[in-house]
C-alpha cells in the first residue's frame, strides 16, 4: 500500500529477496509472498528481484509474478564464465 499514492508513476520496482549486505545470500522465501502481493495489486508494474536469485530460486520468483530478475553470485561466482553462466541462466529461465 506505500506505492499507492505513486504507483502510476512508476515503470519498475525492485524487491530485495535478502537482507542487503555481502554478494551471495541465501534468497528469503518470504519475499515470494510480497512478489505475489505486488503483481496481484500492480498488474503491469515491472517487478525485479535482487539478491539470492539463482538456477534454483528463478522459477519460483518468476512464478510469483517478477519479470525482472537481477544476478550477481549466479553468474560471476561460479568456475564458468560469466558469459557461459548467463547464456545458462537465459536457457533456464525460458523452460
């Protein structure tokens, strides 16, 4: 209900999915619940997930209703390439 007053005039929203601190935490599945709250409420708001978004929390957050998801540990903390991470993660989230 925050975004009420101001929710025509935004185009995108980013929901934190961890407390904010150090790269790589664990995803709060807590926040699926405010994703699924923000999409029933805000239908054509952009919605972007960052933090502990990965190969095994994607599905579930695009599935809650996130159309933008934001990576860091997926892609740039693996032993492939940053380029061979985010060509994997395009495959997945298309399946």
């Amino acid at each position: 209900s925050i975004l009420d007053s101001v929710a025509e005039d935004l185009r995108h929203v980013l929901l934190m999915g961890v407390t904010p601190g150090t790269s790589g935490r664990a995803f709060e599945e807590s926040s699926l619940d405010k994703i699924v709250t923000l999409r029933d409420t805000y239908d054509t708001l952009n919605i972007a997930v960052d933090g502990g978004v990965n190969k095994k929390t994607m599905h579930r957050i695009i599935d809650a209703g996130a159309n933008m998801l934001c990576m860091g540990s997926a892609i740039f903390n693996d032993t492939d390439t940053p380029e061979s991470n985010i060509k994997k993660l395009k495959e997945l989230a298309l399946n």
